[in-house]
C-alpha cells in the first residue's frame, strides 16, 4: 500500500464516529493531563490502559495517542499562566511564556504555542506516514542478533539522556530487566525469582510497574507538600488569545526548525520531547537577531520549544511502530498497549495492520485539528482544571490506579504491589534515578533476553555472531561509544548541558 | 539526609539485590543442549548491577561535596502510602468503596487538614463516584 492510498485508507477508519469520539476524548484528556501539573502521559495511558481492553483496538489506539500528543498542547498552559510546567517537555516554555503572561501578554503566549504545537504536530505527522514504512522494509532483514544490538543501543541512548548520572540511569535500567525475568522461562519453563509465590509465577505485569512507578510514585511526590500554586489569570475573548502578525512572522524560523528538530529527536531512542524542546530553544535563541530577549518574554522562546517537543511524539512513534523499539516511558506504555491487543510493533506491523498504522496516522491529523479548534477558545476552561484542589484529585487518580490494576487481573495481590511500586517510584524521584530507563529495561527485557539466546543457538553458543554480522556490530559499537560518554569530559558536559 | 548517604544505601541495596540475583541465577542452567539456560541472562546482568552498585558506593564515598537529597515532606509521602497499604487490606476486608472512602477521608483530613464533614462528604462522594463509573456505567470490577 503506497503512501496516498494508505493515507486515505487511514481517514476511512479515522473519520468512522466511534473513532472520531475516541480522537476527541483522548485529545481533550491529554490536553487536561498536560495542564495538570505532576500528572504526565505515561502515567494517564498506564492507568487507562486497562480500561481500553473492552475497546476496539484501532479506537483504544488513537484515544491513547491522542492522550499522548494532547498533553504536549495541555503541558504550554501552566507554564505560561503559572510558571510551573505540566510536563517535563514544557519546562523551557515557562522562561519565555511565563515572562510574556507577566507582561500581560498571556494570550498571545497560549495562542502562538498552540499554533506552534499545531503546524510542528502535523509535520511530525508527515514524517511519521513518510518514514516509518521504508524503515519497517530494512529493518525486514533483522534477524535475532541484529535484534539484541537493536534493543542494546536503544536502551544505551534511553541510559544516556534519562538524568544527570548515567550510573543510575544503567542500575535501573537493570532493576527494569530483573523485574522483566520474574516469572516462568520461556524457554526451559523454570521458574525464576517468584519466592515461592504463584501469583508470580506468570511474571508481574507491565501495567503494574507503570501504574506504580508513574501514577502513583508522582502522586506521592505531590503529595509532599500542602501549597497549590496560583495562577496569573487568562485572558478572555479568543480576540485576546489570537497573536499579532507581527509575532507570526517573528516565528516563522522557529516553526519550521521546531518542527523539523523535534520529529528528527524523536526518532532517536531516549532523547524524547524534553531534550528536543531545550534544543530547539537553544537554536533559535543562538539564530536569532535579538537573543538578550530570550527568557524575558520573546515570543520565539515558546514557539521554537512549544513546537519541537510536539513535533517529537510523531517522530517517537517510528521506531516504536517499525522496529517495536520504545524511546521513551510513555512509548514503552503504547508498546505494551500494542503487545496487550495482540499486536507484535516491529517490521510487519505496518503490513499486518494497515487499519491500525492508518488508521493512527490519519487521526492525528485530525487530532491536531481538534487540538487548534478547542485550544484557543477553551484555555479558559482547561485552565479551571488547576483549580481543582489537590485533596480531590490525587484520591481520584490512586482510585483510577487501582481499579485499573484490579481490572487486569482481579488480583489484590496486584494491587498490593502496585503500592510497592508506587513506592519505589517515590523513592527514586528523590534518589534521582531516572524512571525511563526501569520501564524501558523492562519492557525490551524480555524480548532482548529471546533475542540474545536466540542468537547464541545459532551459532552454537559463539558471542562473535554479534560482533561479526554487520548491521548488529555498528549497532553493539554504537552503543559501547555511548556507554562510554562519561569518560570523555567534553561529550559528557554536553551531555550534561542538553539535560539541564 | 546528604546525597553522599543516599547514593550509599541505596547503592548497598543495590548491590544486595545483585547479590540475591547472582545467588539464585548460580541454581539455574548456565547453558543447556540447546543453548543458554534459565541462568544465563540473569546471571550477566546481575553481575553487572554488582559492579554497577560498587562504583556507586564507592563514588559516593570518594565525593567531596556531596548535594542533600531534599526529604521535607517524605514523612507525607511514607503517611500516605501506609494508609494505602492498610486500604489495600481493607479492600479484602471490607470492601472497595469503605475502604477507598476510608482512604479518601484520611487525605483530605489528616493530610490537607480540613475540616471532617468537607472530608466525610468528599469520601463518599468519590467512593459513589467510582461505584456509579466503573461496576455500573464501564462494567469494570471494583476489588
């Protein structure tokens, strides 16, 4: 299927009214957990997860995705309006936004970054539906080792960009791939660290871990605190929302290059929205005319970031879709949504389920649409949504937490120990361990496991197969240099830079 | 708690987990007629967050300036999730919707500190809230 026919396939399925409600409800839930500051993405699609089961995959797909892009819209409006960023991807939007809401230019501020995320949205859409189905061809020739390479590197660059210790980052990518090996083997049906318990011995479920880890781990971070943060407020009339001309065409650089660096960031594993926005805001503040106003209200500093980090999520959907390669916590969420409904995200994925792939595509392009009508004239609204005392929402989300846990397997042994979870995802906030790289340790964990043993059966038990076959060397070598960034002071400052 | 003391226990921890793990992977097939065993994955990465957890604890202790790990608010954080757990007990025992509210009522009372006919109604708003949503409207088992 070429790319026109697969596209217009794709609308067929997209415009059906069930999955056009199912595009409305994610994108408006995204929007919502995008504003609400402490509950990110990952943690909403974790807990939604379960409750999609009922669903027509192609609807649960595109309600998930819109969640996905709809928060990196939701993320800019308590940056500019509280200087306090919904997700991590819109922190850099607050220099600039928040400065420009001080100056009462709020409304300008909210309307450029939602025609900023709308214009680099819909590009990181063409990229995806261009990209993704000539990668899913080569990546046809992956065999077993070129697989274990693959998953190595992957989670090497998710280790590289997760937090300021790589340390870290590698012990809880490793904690990731322990938990994944809980459960029955595969292949010799031993059963490893289940500590006698049966309830162990089918493996603890992703949901869990994700639910624990994100929702209910940064439930608790906020939880810490009694305070509720004010916001300056929005200004009414879309008259007031909409910017001048003047500062259209002031973006125009910043449009473009967002747009183009944030879906090219996130086809790479690991480097996600966040590294992309402060990238992009870095380029344009080092491109433009007058960057002594960066940071004190030019309105380039919230198009440039606004636009990457949403052109990032159809760049992070190529190799989650081509070669079942997450790069990221929230794309490590979708792919066990994938793996849940049955599907296998890899090379075929595109081929075997062209209503899905399609059907994904054309909907975020309507999506976006959604997300630029409903934007401007209900920030007002989505703004009520900080008004929200915290003593009623964080009980809501736990209660969402748990019953969608329950859902899963019906087992309070679950949810007991999506507590524990929580709990250590709690703790590794505060021990600043990076998250990612747990859940991305345990969702390839498996699969990388497979792959290497595989690879090891045909060659008799030779390692060299991975280092002689060329595809998997590069990719083995890639990730070596990478692992090994920190001993090169420079490469590791930059590093250190990109995250800070 | 200085960050020197954190990176050190959690990195003893750490090293204790890969001590279990390498423990236990030693018991299983290293290599089988057909190709690594049960024992062979788990082993390498065990031995690896071995190593790992070692460099930790030792970098933390050579540090010289050590950041402090911010802990105000942790004694919340640990409050709210024992309440959990005795939820969770409570789901068994009781019920989902008194044990939700019971947890529901905790928060909002002893957490946030408001005034108890605010956290009562809250409780039960929200635990008929979920009743109403999830076995009633979704279909969705409640525990």
């Amino acid at each position: 299927m070429d790319v026109l026919s697969g596209l217009m396939h794709g609308f067929a399925v997209a415009l059906q009214p069930a999955n056009l409600l199912w595009c409305f409800v994610g994108v408006v839930l995204g929007t919502v957990v995008g504003v609400m500051p402490g509950l990110g993405p990952p943690a909403t699609i974790a807990m939604l997860l379960p409750l999609t089961f009922l669903m027509n995959p192609a609807g649960a797909m595109i309600m998930l995705a819109g969640i996905y892009y709809g928060a990196k819209y939701g993320g800019s409006t308590t940056s500019i309006l509280l200087n306090v960023p919904g997700e991590s991807a819109s922190v850099v939007t607050c220099l600039d936004g928040y400065a420009m809401a001080r100056k009462g230019r709020a409304g300008a501020a909210l309307g450029i970054a939602a025609i900023a995320s709308f214009v680099a949205g819909t590009v990181g859409v063409v990229g995806l539906m261009l990209v993704a189905p000539p990668l899913a061809k080569v990546a046809l020739a992956f065999s077993a080792p070129e697989y274990f390479s693959l998953m190595a590197l992957g989670l090497a660059m998710v280790v590289l960009l997760a937090g300021r210790s790589m340390l870290k980052a590698l012990l809880a990518m490793l904690v990731g791939l322990w938990i994944a090996g809980i459960g029955t083997d595969p292949f010799s049906t031993t059963s490893r660290f289940t500590f006698g318990r049966l309830e162990l011995l089918s493996g603890i479920d992703f949901v869990v871990v994700a639910i624990g880890v994100f929702a209910l781990g940064e439930v608790l971070a906020c939880m810490e605190s009694r305070a509720e943060g004010h916001a300056l407020p929005v200004p009414k009339g879309l008259r007031n929302l909409l910017p001048t001309l003047q500062d259209l065409k002031d973006c125009r650089f910043a449009f473009v290059q967002g747009s183009v660096l944030g879906f090219l960031i996130g086809v790479l594993p690991g480097a996600g929205s966040t590294i992309a926005s402060f990238i992009s805001y870095g380029v344009e503040k080092a491109a433009s005319r007058r960057p002594e106003e960066f940071g004190k209200g030019a309105v380039e500093g919230v198009a440039a970031p606004e636009g990457a980090n949403n052109s990032e999520t159809g760049g992070a959907l190529v190799p989650l879709l081509t070669l079942g390669i997450p790069g990221s916590g929230t794309t490590a969420v979708l792919l066990a949504a994938l793996v849940l409904w049955g599907f296998k995200p890899g090379p075929l994925f595109i081929s075997e389920n062209p209503n899905l792939f399609w059907g994904l595509v054309a909907s975020m392009y309507i999506g976006n649409v959604m997300l630029l009508v409903l934007n401007l004239p209900l920030v007002p609204l989505f703004a009520q949504v900080l008004r929200t005392p915290g003593y009623v929402l964080y009980p809501v989300i736990i209660g969402i937490s748990i019953v969608g846990v329950y859902s899963v397997s019906g087992s309070l042994f679950d949810v007991s120990l999506v507590v524990a979870f929580g709990v250590l995802g709690y703790l590794m906030r505060k021990l600043d361990y990076p998250a990612a790289p747990l859940i991305l340790g345990l969702v390839l964990g498996g699969g990388m496991e497979r792959a290497l043993r595989q690879s090891l059966m045909m060659s008799q038990g030779d390692l060299a197969i991975l280092a002689t076959r060329p595809i998997s060397a590069a990719m083995l070598g890639l990730a070596a240099l990478i692992l090994l960034v920190p001993l090169f002071n420079k490469l590791n400052a930059w590093r250190l830079q990109a995250l800070e | 708690m200085k960050a020197r003391n954190a990176d050190l226990w959690s990195g003893l921890a750490l090293a204790f987990l890969a001590a279990c793990i390498i423990v236990q992977a030693s018991r299983w097939d290293y290599a089988g007629p057909d190709g690594p065993g049960a024992g062979f994955f788990p082993l390498w990465y065990g031995i690896a967050m071995l190593v790992l957890s070692a460099v930790l604890v030792a970098s933390s202790l050579l540090r010289a300036q050590p950041e402090a790990v911010d802990w105000r608010g942790a004694g919340r954080a640990a409050a709210i999730s024992a309440a959990l757990a005795v939820a969770v007990v409570l789901f068994k025992l009781a019920g989902f919707a008194i044990g939700f509210a019971a947890l529901a009522f905790f928060i909002v009372w002893a957490m946030y500190r408001r005034p108890w006919p605010l956290a009562a109604a809250v409780a039960v708003g929200l635990a008929g809230g979920f009743y109403v949503l999830f076995p009633l409207l979704l279909g969705v088992n409640l525990p």
